[in-house]
C-alpha cells in the first residue's frame, strides 16, 4: 500500500511531455524542472517491480493529472517554481508510455543522450548543451525496456511492444560496439566530443556504475561483463579501507569539465570516493556472475558496523555505526571516512540486494522464490516471513562448503507456494 501510494504521489509530479520534477518541497508545493535523464524512467522501473511483487495490474488504470509549466529552453539546465496542476488526466499507463518516449533521446553513438545529469547529479555539464551521451543510461534504460516490454504486450499494445523490443536490441548493439573501450566500459560522451571513464583519460578512468549495470541489465556481452567487473575489481576496490569507489582517479586537474563533480576535493563523495548508492550495485553484478565470496565482501565492506569493531576503525570511521552513510571518502587520509549518513537511497538498495540477492528471497505473485548466493563457507541460515496470518519458517542448508556451488550453476532456485493457513509452515531446503 505505501509503494502503491508513493508511486501514484510520484506521478503526480510529471509534466505532459514526460519529464518530470526532479525533486520538489511538499511545504510550498514547489519542484525543479530539470534535464536531468533518468529520473522520469524510475517511474517505469519502479512500478514494473511492484506489479511484478503483486500482479496489482489495477495501478495501471489509476487517473493522474499532469504538471504543467514552461519549457526549459536551450540556455536554461533547469528552473525551481510552482507547477500547476493541469486539467490533463491519463492513466498511469499512459504516464509510463510518456516517460519512456520521452526518455529515448538517443545520440551519435545510439545512447541516450545525458541531458543535465543521469543518475549521477554531478556530472551536469558533461551534455547539457545537447550532445553528450551516458553509458549508464544506456544499460538502465535497456532494462527499463526490457522490463516494460511484457506489460504492453499483455495490454496488446503491440505498435509499443515492438518499439520496446527495437529499441531494446539496438540499444545493446550501440552499448557493446560503440561504449567498450577493451578493457570495461567507458561513462560518457561530452558535448565537446570526448570520452569520460577511458582508458586514455587521465582522470575518471573507470567508473563502477557502467560495469555494474552491463551485468544487472543483461545488455553487456557476456565475455564483457567478466572482463569489466575484473576490472571494477581492480581499480575501484579499496581493501585497505574497505571502500569501494565510485570512479578513478579523482578529477582534479585534467582540462575535462564534467560538472560539479569536480568541486569535491578528491576522494570527497561522488569524486572518487564510495557513493554507497553505486556501490550496492557492484553487489548486485556479482551474484548475477554467480561470484558470491565476492558479492559478500563487498557487502561487509559496505555495512557501516564493520567499520566500527575497533577504536581504531571507529576513529577512522567517525560516523555513526548503525545507520548507512551515503558516501565515504576515498583518498589520503580521510580514506575509509563516512560522510553524510542517514541516506535511505543507499540503506533501501542495501535492504534488498541483501535480502533477495544473496540470501535469494524474493516474493513472486503466490510464491516464495529462493535463489541464494552465499558463500561456500556459510552453514546454513534461517528466514522468517510472515504472510498474512501465517509464518514460513525457512532453513537453507548448505551441502556445498567445501566447494563453492553458486560459481558451477547459474540457478539453485526452489519454488515455495504460499497459503495462508494459519500455521507455523516449518520448510527445509538443501542446497
């Protein structure tokens, strides 16, 4: 109900043309229209995730009004006010077709072009002035249409469908040819024509966000995604301090211009720090690629309480121990440092990459799905869920500890029915 709620809320925030604000004050009721790129596809992201928990195929038909307000011209990136609400009602369908249309903007390199920033908000004059394309976009976007693909086909929209199905394999061609720089693939392309997070950069080399979504997409090619996330191993994992950086080297003093970014010191935040958001996701591609020791390193480094077992990590550390930062800084002495914590974006990806990733709970329509990723040396672990007004007590068992099972099969996926029948259901999987 409180996602159903948030996603209708959301909505109610988009303009007719698609876009939508990218973040507006409840108080006042004013927002900021922006040329920003990915926001407006979370849209479609988020509600595919919800109806494929819930199969509540009625939030399609739910009836939003629009914003309205002025367009941003060529010279304008974005523009605080208060946007009315329009007498245009559609349905939350119809929202959807509108932010995807929209959100295909493609470029010279067949990848969506990155507007005033995509998911990171700092790279905001690297194609503000039209140009410029983002590689991570082109993955997310690849999935979003993935995703979206099915709903219009059970909706028979078929002229969409097909759309989505074009776009899709066009968009993984231009991703694998144009984006790969031979080792993993690069960020971005500046409106002045260059390459962010290539091998020739002096600065911004690699970034961890590219290498990540190329596996949680589905678009990378499959010898690509070992090679790049190697690489992410390589470069981005800090095992001193256990960080994992969003990109290197920090920008500093090279003649790119890529936004704000470059305003950080080194290592502060998005520049060459650990943006925690991002690196939930390096999590997340390494159980797709079935690397679960590694997956679950990552995930220790990430947890805020293993940067408090001793005095000497605590002053290192010197940010609270129970609730996650949003960044941790990633050079000199400040490296292994937390930064601004309370952040529900990183916390919420976390929550879930934990939970359905490695320990592979996830709830279909019906059904319990568990398709662990644990490693080979973990016994065995318990799940408690409670569904509606019964409780499924969970064992998994590991048959597998000497060697490690998940890196052999792509799937160890056991299906459990639900039914609420008031029990206590006791439930023992080997695995």
């Amino acid at each position: 109900e409180m996602m159903r709620s948030q996603i209708l809320k959301h909505a109610a925030h988009q303009f007719i043309e698609g876009d939508v604000e990218h973040w507006w004050h409840e108080e006042t009721g004013k927002g900021i229209r922006t040329k920003f790129s990915d926001d407006l596809l979370w849209l479609i992201y988020v509600t595919c995730e919800y109806v494929k928990m819930t199969n509540d195929q009625s939030i399609w038909e739910e009836e939003i009004a629009y914003r309205t307000g002025p367009l941003l011209d060529e010279h304008t990136d974005e523009n605080y006010d208060w946007h009315p609400e329009s007498q245009v009602k559609e349905n939350l369908f119809q929202h959807c077709v509108r932010a995807l249309k929209k959100g295909v903007c493609l470029g010279e390199h067949g990848l969506p072009k990155i507007g005033s920033g995509d998911w990171n908000d700092a790279f905001n004059t690297v194609g503000n002035q039209g140009r410029g394309e983002s590689v991570w976009l082109g993955f997310f976007l690849y999935d979003v249409l993935q995703r979206f693909l099915p709903i219009c086909q059970q909706r028979q929209e078929e002229e969409l469908a097909s759309f989505c199905k074009k776009t899709a394999q066009e968009l993984k061609r231009q991703l694998n040819e144009q984006a790969w720089d031979g080792r993993w693939y690069r960020r971005a392309f500046t409106d002045d024509g260059r390459w962010i997070g290539s091998a020739d950069n002096e600065e911004g080399r690699i970034d961890s966000i590219a290498q990540s979504w190329s596996v949680i997409s589905g678009a990378g090619d499959n010898d690509k995604k070992f090679i790049c996330m190697e690489h992410l191993d390589k470069y981005l994992v800090d095992r001193e301090h256990e960080i994992i950086k969003l990109l290197t080297p920090a920008f500093d003093k090279s003649d790119l211009e890529p936004g704000y970014i470059k305003a950080y010191l080194p290592g502060v935040r998005e520049n060459g720090g650990q943006y925690t958001h991002g690196a939930v996701w390096s999590v997340w591609a390494n159980c797709l690629l079935n690397f679960p020791d590694r997956a679950v390193e990552y995930y220790h480094f990430i947890n805020p309480i293993e940067h408090a077992r001793t005095k000497e990590a605590i002053r290192q550390y010197k940010v609270e121990p129970y609730v996650l930062a949003a960044d941790m800084y990633g050079v000199g002495k400040m490296a292994g440092r937390g930064g601004w914590t309370w952040y529900t974006g990183s916390s919420s990806w976390f929550l879930k990459i934990g939970i359905e990733k490695i320990l592979g709970f996830q709830i279909e329509p019906g059904y319990i799905v568990l398709d662990p990723h644990i490693p080979a040396h973990w016994k065995e672990y318990q799940i408690k869920y409670k569904y509606q007004d019964s409780i499924y007590q969970i064992t998994i068992k590991n048959n597998n500890m000497e060697k490690n099972v998940f890196q052999q099969n792509t799937k160890n996926e056991h299906k459990i029915k639900l039914e609420n029948n008031h029990r206590v259901n006791e439930i023992e999987i080997q695995i």
